[in-house]
C-alpha cells in the first residue's frame, strides 16, 4: 500500500510496540518485508541497531539503511557533538570490520549468505 501511495521509503519500526509481549523484533520482521516490497523502494530498518554486525544483518535481510537512534542519544548525552561522531565513526569501523571479515568490499556485495 505504500508503495501505492508513492512513498519514496518504508521506515521498518516498532518503537514503543515491543512493551507488548511476544511482538518480532524489527531484523525479524524484515526478510518478509523486503520480499513484498523486492526493491521497488528504500527499506530503513529502525531498532535495536548497536553494533556494526547490526548493520550487516540488517543490509544482508533487504534493508537499504539503519536508524541508530538510542546511540546517537547516548553519545549526545555524555559526549554532545564530538561524542555522537565518535559513536558515528565507532560504528562505521565496526561495519566495516564485519563486512572485511565476511569478504565483503562494497556493502552490494552484501547478501543473506553473510548470516551465521
């Protein structure tokens, strides 16, 4: 229906629907996402994005980009600025550590064999 409508992405989120028990976590809930939406439009995971294998899995289950929301409030909190581009240039590293560590040199190289 998005897609009907002319959205230009789908934000894939639960923020605030997992205080309800037994609700998919949003990298859950991505695979049957992607496949409905087969690359038609931009899928941005929101949720639970910590660490650069996050971001990984995230990419290799059909999302396009990832939200970071709680680290980069963390890092604003204790760091302001400089601290939320620490956490930025954390996560990259750490993306792009996962990725060498996969055999992956361009995030297109990106895709559901990297899961473990």
């Amino acid at each position: 229906m998005a897609i009907g409508t002319g959205a230009d992405a789908i934000v894939v989120s639960n923020h605030g629907s997992r205080n309800l028990d037994t609700l998919p976590a949003t990298i859950d809930a991505l695979p049957a996402i992607a496949e409905r939406v087969a690359g038609r439009i931009p899928i941005i995971l929101d949720g639970g994005v910590r660490r650069g294998t996050d971001v990984l899995k995230a990419i290799a289950l059909g999302a396009s980009a990832v939200m970071i929301g709680r680290p980069y409030v963390y890092a604003l909190a204790t760091g302001g600025a400089e601290g939320v581009a620490h956490c930025v240039n954390l996560l990259r590293r750490d993306f792009e550590m996962a990725m060498a560590l996969t055999g992956r040199a361009r995030i297109g190289e990106i895709d559901r064999s990297v899961i473990w």
